[in-house]
C-alpha cells in the first residue's frame, strides 16, 4: 500500500485525519481544526478508557476510583474541544451561546 492510498483511505473514513501536506493541515476550519488540535488528548483519553473497559468493566472486576486517571482525561479533552469552539465562535462573530448550550457549562466553569 503507498502512502497516497493510506493518506487517501484515512480522509475517506472520516474518523481520523491525515494530511499529505502542511497546506491541507493549514486550511482546516472550524470544527475540523478543533479536532486536530485536540486530537493528542483524545487519543489518550480512548487509550485509557480501552485500558480500563477490557481490563476491568468488560471482566467485572471494577474499583470505585479506578476510572479516575481516565476521568481526568476526559475532562481535558473535553475541555480543550469546549474552548476550540468558543475560539471560533468568538472568531466568526457569532453570538453568545444559549443556556442550553454546553459552551455556556465552560464560561460557568470560567467564573
């Protein structure tokens, strides 16, 4: 397989993305370029939760706080996808989330 056809396989399934070229990588918008740059800490996050769904959930041997480090994670990436979105929101001009809207869970968080 060259590395046209992985490059090519990778953005035709739509769950990661590769880049052929810095130029693609550069073009990314909105919630695409969230995604990139978040994609270290949701990588560890899945990475972790693997861990801990095979080793313990899926063979019933669960603690209390064993998903802790897990949990911890999650919050990270979680947070880093909440402020890419506010960054381009705020980027694009568009108005303050409503109520309902978990961007208004970060500003909360904020104050």
């Amino acid at each position: 397989m060259g590395a046209n056809q992985s490059v090519e396989q990778a953005a035709s399934s739509g769950s990661t993305k590769a880049f052929a070229s810095k130029d693609e990588k550069n073009k990314l918008t909105g919630f695409a370029l969230v995604e990139h740059k978040c994609r270290k800490k949701k990588k560890s996050y899945e990475t972790c939760y693997a861990q801990w769904y095979g080793s313990s959930f899926a063979v019933g041997k669960l603690q209390s706080d064993e998903r802790g480090e897990c949990d911890d994670l999650f919050d990270d990436y979680r947070e880093c996808v909440l402020k890419g979105m506010q960054r381009d929101r705020d980027r694009r001009g568009l108005p303050a989330p409503g109520p309902e809207s978990m961007l208004s869970e970060l500003d909360d968080e904020n104050e």
